[in-house]
C-alpha cells in the first residue's frame, strides 16, 4: 500500500508540473486519483484497446483518456464531468474487472455510461452520493447483486438504463418517486417481486424479461413507451390509464386475464405498436379507432371473442390467431390486404365463418401473408402464408363448429 501511495504522489507531482508549465488549470487531485482506481480496476477483452488511451504520465486527462469530458465548476477547478467505459464498437468485446467504489469521488459527475462488456460485481452503493448524475447507462454487462437503494437519492436523475445484467431482488420502492426521472430501463435482468407504484412522469419504461409478480403498477398517463414483457404479472388491466402519448406497449407473455379496456386505443392516438399476446384476455375487442397510425396489433394467443373488430384493418401487421373469434371477417381486411397496407393477417385458429373473396379473385400479392386455416369454413386460400408450425389442417371438426359456444364451454385450453 505504502508502495502504491508513492506511485500516486510521483504521478501527481509529475501531472501538476507539466500542467503549471502549460499554464492549464489542472484537474482536481482527488478526480485524477479516483481515474487511476477506476482503471486499475479495469481491462480490455478481446478486440478493445479503449484503456490503452488512459496513459497514467498524460499531462492531461480530460485530453487524451478516452471517455473522459472534464468541466471548470464555480471554483474555477476542473471537475470529470463525464465517464464513458468502453468504445460500444460491434467490434469489441469491451472490458472486464469491476467499478472500483473510487467512483463516487467523482463527485462532479454527470452523466455515467459503460458500454456492453464483461464488467462483474455489483454496483457501488455509494453511487447515491453523486447528487448531479442526470444520466447512467450500465448496459449489458455482468453487474449482479441488488439495485443500489441509493439510487433514489439523485433527484436530478433524468435516465436510468441497468438493462441486460444479472441484478436481482426488487425495486427500490423510492426509485420510481424521483421527479426528473424520464427513462428507467431495467429489461432481462433477475428482478422480482412487486413492481412499486410508478410515481415519476415517465416517458420510457422497459421492465422485459424478468420475474416480477402482482398486478401492473400505477402508472403515469406521461408515457410514451411501456414493455413489461415475459413475466409473471396477473390481474386485470382495467386499471392501465389513459395514456394520451403513448406509441408502444408490450405486455405480451404474461398471465392478464380479463378485457382489454377500450381506452387502450381511445385514448392512446399515437399507438403504434400494441403487443398482449400469450395471456388469458378474454371477452370482445370493444371498438377500435385507427387513426392510421397503427403498425403491428398481436392479441394472439388469448381467449378473445365476439367478431373481428373493423378498426384495426388499417395496421400493418394483425395478429389475431389462436383466440375464439366468430362471424365474417370485415370486408375492410379484405381491401386493405389488396391495396397493399395490410401486410400480414392471421386468424388461424379461430371460429370464423366466412371471409368475404368473391369467386375468382386472384389470390392476395405475395408481399401480403393470410393464413386462415383451422377456422369453422373452408379457407378461400391455401396455406401458404401460414407460420411452419401451423400443421396441415385446413378446417375445424364439423361438431366444434356446430354450437361454437358449447365448444367455449367444454375447453379450459387456450385453441
């Protein structure tokens, strides 16, 4: 230790020396030690050379260290305003080691980013002390442990992206009551529990590929962006807001049941994107209003009923298959499809009737996928554009078809 605190004044001596005959103001003696913690805590996998840059005898830093930006604060110090780990390059497989708790004497820091690698440990819980961090990206690494509950001290904290780690345990119920918070990503880690009350006006929330529990949390009518995909939640979803901005939802591969409320689209006139596949939704799809904004609608893979709703004939995309949909398909899929705005329609699996193509029309243009098969009617065209995994089964069984609504009443088995 004795050694390597010699090290540190040699090289300080070293830096200030250089810096007065420069006559730059230099960095601030206790941010350049917390660098060369961070760096000897640190190093290049296959592929990066990012830390080949942070050359211990450079007479300045905030210069030539490679993801350093430095900042003159109000005392006329200069301060490391911002930390970049790793290059992001497709090329390079970024660094390994962990973040040295030196990180938090970088007190005037910004904005902290770490680039995909393999960076493992847990994240330092002092981090809650750096009051001005607005922006920490932590993306794919190996990061595990808990969620620092020290988080929810920085209150000008605008992102938070911890996605694609191995962190485990719950939210910090604090975390999402931050007033400036914009963006928390917490996609495919190991989280569980109940997700806390969303209090923080939220524009972006990625909850994905986790183990969290409970029904959906309250939510801000500020969102724009809302995945909770592949979980364990359950409940209704008659408590989802309207959310006036909203442009993508995903809530697809969970355990919802009940309907889908109707101010999902009502009151949502920028939807994009609606993604409730493989729950247990039941009841009709109330009316749609498609402004024409609508690109994918996936409701697949649920217990929905009633006839095929008009409204999202102009999506892009409809994936309405393997759910208990009776009557005629509207006519609007039918010239939507033709006239090239429908691009992919499945029914499959269902207990339609009858889809209106006059004899003799030619078949749908290749670039449009119809798959119609496993239906109560003979499918006006082949399977062609069927998924591989459809199976050769053009039509139902007459008797599943000859009193639909006994045929509900005998299965508990999603068709």
């Amino acid at each position: 230790m004795a050694q390597m605190s010699s090290v540190f004044v040699c090289l300080l001596f070293f830096f200030f020396t250089v810096s007065a005959q420069r006559m730059t103001p230099p960095l601030d003696p206790a941010d350049f030690i917390a660098l060369l913690r961070i760096r000897n805590s640190l190093r290049d996998l296959h592929g990066s050379e990012f830390l080949s840059t942070w050359n211990l005898s450079s007479p300045d830093p905030c210069s030539s260290f490679s993801g350093v930006i430095c900042a003159v604060d109000a005392n006329n110090i200069v301060r490391v305003s911002s930390l970049t780990l790793g290059t992001g390059l497709t090329d390079s497989w970024g660094l390994t080691g962990t973040i040295s708790p030196a990180l938090c004497e970088l007190t005037a820091l910004v904005q902290l980013v770490v680039y995909p690698g393999k960076i493992i440990g847990s994240i330092p819980d002092c981090i809650g002390g750096l009051s001005r961090l607005r922006f920490i990206s932590l993306t794919n690494n190996l990061f595990s442990g808990t969620i620092p509950t020290s988080l929810a001290y920085l209150s000008m904290l605008h992102t938070l992206d911890l996605g694609y780690n191995l962190l485990e345990g719950r939210v910090p119920p604090d975390l999402t009551k931050l007033g400036d918070l914009k963006v928390l990503i917490l996609a495919d880690n190991r989280l569980s529990g109940e997700v806390p009350p969303i209090e923080s006006e939220l524009l972006h929330l990625d909850l994905r590929s986790n183990s969290f529990s409970g029904q959906l949390p309250q939510l801000p009518s500020t969102l724009r962006y809302l995945c909770a995909s592949r979980n364990g939640l359950v409940g209704p979803l008659t408590n989802l807001p309207e959310l006036p901005d909203l442009e993508f939802v995903d809530l697809s591969m969970n355990e919802f049941n009940g309907p889908i409320p109707e101010t999902l689209f009502t009151g949502s006139p920028q939807l994009s994107t609606v993604m409730l596949q493989r729950n247990n939704l039941s009841g009709e799809i109330q009316s749609v209003y498609n402004p024409g904004l609508l690109s994918t609608v996936d409701l697949s893979h649920n217990f929905l009923s009633g006839e095929v709703p008009r409204g999202l004939a102009g999506a892009e995309s409809v994936y309405l298959n393997n759910n208990r949909l009776t009557g005629v398909v509207p006519w609007d899929y039918v010239r939507s499809l033709y006239d090239g705005g429908l691009k992919t329609l499945y029914l499959q699996h269902n207990y339609l009737s009858g889809f209106p193509l006059p004899t003799g029309t030619p078949p749908p243009p290749q670039t449009a996928a119809l798959c119609l098969s496993y239906n109560c009617m003979e499918p006006p065209v082949g399977p062609a554009g069927c998924p591989s995994s459809m199976g050769g089964q053009r039509s139902r069984p007459g008797y599943q078809c000859s009193s639909s609504s006994s045929a509900f009443n005998t299965t508990t088995t999603k068709v």
